[in-house]
C-alpha cells in the first residue's frame, strides 16, 4: 500500500499540472469536435479530441524532457519546442487527408484548419498557456458562429434574387 501512496505522491500530485493540461485539453478538444459532429461533419468528437490531447502530450514530453535530460555545467542545450514543430507537419497529414475534391468544389477544408486548430490547442495547453488557448477557442466559435450567419444570410439573400429573377422571365 506504501507503494501505491509513494507512487501517487511521487507522480500524480507532484505533476498534478500536467494532468490538468491533459484534462483542459481534451474537454476543448471535446468542444471542437462537438461543434464539427453538430454540422454532421466528417471529423468529430474523437479526432479532435485524440488531435487535441496527443499535441498537448507530445507538448509536455517534450519541454519536461529538455529539463530532464540536460546535463548540468555541459553546455547542452535542447529546444523544447523542437518536437511541437513536428506536430504541425503531422497535422498537415491529417488535414490533407480531409480535403476533398468534386468536380469544381472542394470540401473538407474547415475541416482539415480545424484539425490543425485542435493540435494548436493541444500544443497550448500542453506548454502551459491556458488563458490565451481558452480565450481562442471562444472567440473563434464566436467568430464561427458570426461567419455562418452571414453566410447564409447571403445565400438566401442570393436565393431571393434569383428567384425574382425567374418570375421576371416568366412573366416578362
């Protein structure tokens, strides 16, 4: 029982913030995903959430262990964000796969920024910046929301007219 305590004390309560970013992380990537899966979106809840919380993890690794691994007095120094750099060529994988192709249109490119969103959050969090990732996360589903009512606001806007064009030539 010693063991299980000393192990607790030694690895959860001790890094309890790095649990907390993991938690933060996946609750926004929760969000995000939630959004996509609302829009009947391919990509949801589960790939923004593993997106999110794998960019905050890979995040975390990385800067504890550019502290963990430095000799003292060696003169080495390692770039912490050097393995977070990776993560953006890994989310351009992923988005390209979203991306698709018919005919003229293209589909899937929210999609695809969103997934690199997510890993942006997850990076966030991951190195610690709480209060500048959560404040994005709200003002761009704000923005978002803004944006799709001006889109289809146009579009029926653009709807009408070429109905009232129709009835012109109809009764013209």
């Amino acid at each position: 029982m010693d063991y299980v305590i000393d192990f607790y004390h030694k690895y959860v309560f001790e890094h309890g913030e790095m649990y907390l970013r993991i938690t933060i992380s996946a609750i926004l990537g929760l969000v995000i995903g939630w959004n996509r899966s609302s829009n009947h979106k391919p990509a949801g809840l589960k790939t923004y959430t593993y997106v999110s919380v794998s960019s905050s993890l890979i995040t975390i690794i990385s800067i504890y262990s550019s502290v963990m691994l430095k000799e003292p007095d060696s003169g080495t120094m390692m770039d912490p964000m050097r393995l977070a750099a990776q993560i953006v060529s890994g989310l351009g994988f992923l988005g390209a796969g979203l991306i698709m192709k018919e005919g003229l249109r293209v589909k899937g490119l929210t999609s695809a920024a969103m997934v690199f969103f997510a890993g942006g959050v997850g990076i966030g969090i991951g190195a610690g910046f709480y209060g500048i990732v959560i404040f994005s996360v709200f003002i761009t589903f704000l923005f978002a929301k803004i944006s799709k009512w001006l889109e289809e606001r146009e579009y029926f806007e653009k709807k009408e007219v070429v109905r009232e064009q129709k009835v012109k030539r109809i009764q013209g």
